[in-house]
C-alpha cells in the first residue's frame, strides 16, 4: 500500500508531500489541477522513462519518493531478498532522482539500483486502472501470489516448492537416464556399420604400406603409360 508520496521540482510541482491513510483516497479537481502530474510522478517511480523536460524550470534536480508497506507483499520480499536489499519493518523507500540533462537514478531503500530493477518492483507495487490500460491484476502469477498472500499460506506454498523441486529432478534424472539408453543404441547401431564396413574391405596386414608405396606410381600413372609407349 501507498503510504506516502513526496514530489519535489517535477514539472510545474515545486514541492509536495501527501499522506495517505487505510482506506480509499479520491485526489479530484478541475482539468489542469495537475492530478495527472502526480499519476507521472508515480509512473516513474515504476521505471517510465525520465526526461531533462521533467525537471521543473529553474531547478537542477528533480526527486520523487514513495514509501510503500510491503508487509503484505511476499512477492516483493522475495524480489528484495534476491537483490540483497534489507527491509526489516515492512516499509519500502523508492526514490528517483532526474537531473538537468535527463539522466535519472533510483535507489531502494537507498541501494542504487537500474531502471529495469525498479520497473520490476514497481509492477508489484503500483497498478493502473484506465480505460485503456494494461491491469496487472489479469496476471495469474499475481493473482496467485495476492491470494496466497491473503491467506498467509507461506509455510504451505514452501513446502510444496520444495516437494515440486524434488519431483523435478527426479524428472530430470529419468529423462536423462531414458536419453542415455537411446544415446547406447544410436551408438550401437553406427558402430555395427563401421564394423561392417571394415570387415567388407577386406583388410590385410601392411596393406596401408603396400598403399604407401605404389601411391608415386599411381600417381604418375599416365606418364608413365606415355613414355612406355
């Protein structure tokens, strides 16, 4: 959940902080009031691309910042345990920070962290409802991970991953052991050919240095017939 939101020197907003409580918020206002100038703000906090166009006029450095509860929010933790970033009180700090040729950085928790990092994240914290707007919430993986979340299952989702683990590559063992077996008889087949082959020449002993030999010969055949005749 969004609980607070700090924008300072984004486009035409100087500075701004908006607190927000348990429950529903309803921002409102006439066209221009600058509702969609938050949306943006938020935007980037979820990895839309920044623009030295953002930086309010006069200003060097345009900062957004949001904090976010995640206590909540299993998926995250995960993504955050990945990437070896610390959130010890359910509180998430993501911060954005645009200078005035457009370069950004962003950080978590105040570890930097690239944009494809913070897209990544902000997917799972941030999601748009429009009329036409991709939602979030038509992907099954997050609706998996949403109920699962409600239903604090997390001991039971574990177990089962690890079951699925082992199932896996007991799988994987089979397979292997099933390709190993067709590997032997493609072998045994192409090794039958070769022998057959072989034993249909007709080999005999230092018949290689016999070949060795008259090779000169065979080769000037057609001289030699020449000056013979």
């Amino acid at each position: 959940m969004l609980e607070r939101l700090s924008v300072k020197n984004y486009v035409l907003i100087e500075d701004i902080n908006i607190d927000f409580t348990k429950g529903l918020t309803v921002i409102t206002g006439e066209t221009g009031a600058g509702k969609s100038i938050l949306m943006g703000a938020l935007d980037l906090l979820s990895g839309a691309r920044a623009e030295n166009l953002l930086v309010r006029r006069g200003a060097q450095t345009c900062v957004i910042s949001a904090v976010f509860d995640i206590s909540k929010l299993q998926n995250i933790k995960k993504i955050l345990d990945e990437l070896g970033i610390s959130c010890e009180d359910s509180s998430l700090f993501v911060r954005r920070v645009i200078d005035g040729s457009g370069k950004s950085k962003a950080f978590i928790n105040d570890n930097p962290v690239n944009i494809s990092t913070l897209a990544l994240t902000g997917k799972h914290l941030i999601d748009y409802h429009g009329q036409d707007a991709k939602h979030f919430l038509f992907d099954n993986n997050y609706q998996l991970q949403t109920i699962d979340g409600l239903c604090k299952n997390t001991a039971d989702l574990s177990k089962l991953s690890q079951i699925y683990s082992e199932y896996k590559t007991i799988e994987n063992k089979i397979k292997s052991l099933e390709m190993s077996e067709a590997e032997r008889a493609k072998k045994i087949d192409l090794y039958d050919f070769q022998l057959n082959e072989i034993n249909e020449a007709s080999l005999v002993l230092d018949e290689d240095v016999a070949l060795e030999e008259a090779l000169p010969s065979l080769k000037n055949a057609e001289k030699i017939a020449a000056s013979a005749e």
